[in-house]
C-alpha cells in the first residue's frame, strides 16, 4: 500500500509543526487526537531547544562580554546620533530595534508609575518581561536608574537653556 504525503506551504513554524505531525500521525497510522498533541509538542520542544542554544557560541579565543564591551566603549565614544542609529539599524533587525525601543519605553513607564498591566497592553508585551524590568530597577545601583538620572539631568538642562 502506498500512502501520499500532501506538501503544504506553511507560513509559521506552528503550522510547519502541525503539517509534520499530521503526516508523521499518518506514516505510524496514529489516529487519536492525544498522539498527535504528543508528536506536536516533542517537534516543538526540539525546536525551542535547537532555537535557544542558536547562535549562543563564543568563538574560543573570545570572552562572551568582549564583543558587547567592545560595542559600548565605540557607543561611548560617539557624539554622532545619525550614526549610532545607522549602526543599530545595520545590526539589528526591524523587529529587534522595535523590541529594543520597547523595552526602554517599559524602563521610563515603570518609573513613572505605571502598572505592568497597563504597560503590558500599551507595548502588547509579556509581563515577564516588564517584571524582568521592574525587578532591575528595585536593584541597588541599577543600571536603569543611573540611565534615566542622565536623561532627568539632560531634560532639565535642556529646558533650562529654551527661552519662555
């Protein structure tokens, strides 16, 4: 007896998963709904895992923060804004600045008093990582606050020097 495998085009890896344990269902003549859930999420767990531990190497001669370290002392150095945003956006992806953007915007809501919950639907964010953001501004010495104390200072400074 041979079976056909009907190909599909998938637009998501969600949908990528459902066609593999379809057609893996119908191969090991799997019929209930509970085996396929169980094929479904061995895929999705493999794919997590696969996806968590890409791209994470460092190359043998090289500390993990070295290549950050290095980003930061040239940002440091730089007055040129045009540039430092060229250079992000050669770096990053649109979806990474978006997500990168909206986390600082998290950091300046939280400090100015609102809710996660709020935050959460404004930025359609997880709360993981608001709390993530929260719990790093409760920190003694936060990063976060020294950086929103230099935004404080510029904004006033800035105000000061505009004519009423």
């Amino acid at each position: 007896m041979v079976e056909t495998v009907r190909l599909y085009f998938v637009t998501s890896t969600a949908e990528f998963f459902y066609a593999a344990c379809v057609c893996m269902c119908t191969i090991l003549k799997i019929k209930h709904f509970l085996g396929l859930f169980l094929i479904y999420f061995c895929f999705f767990k493999c794919y997590s895992i696969c996806m968590r531990t890409r791209n994470t190497k460092t190359l043998p001669h090289e500390k993990e923060n070295d290549a950050i370290r290095e980003i930061c002392t040239l940002l440091a150095g730089i007055s040129d804004v045009d540039l430092i945003s060229d250079f992000f956006g050669c770096l990053f992806t649109s979806g990474e600045l978006k997500d990168f953007a909206n986390r600082w915007h998290l950091v300046k809501e939280l400090e100015a008093g609102a809710t996660q919950r709020e935050i959460s639907k404004k930025y359609s964010m997880s709360l993981c990582n608001i709390t993530r953001g929260s719990r790093e501004l409760k920190k003694e010495n936060s990063a976060f606050i020294r950086v929103l104390d230099i935004l404080k200072e510029k904004t006033n400074q800035e105000s000061a020097q505009q004519p009423e």
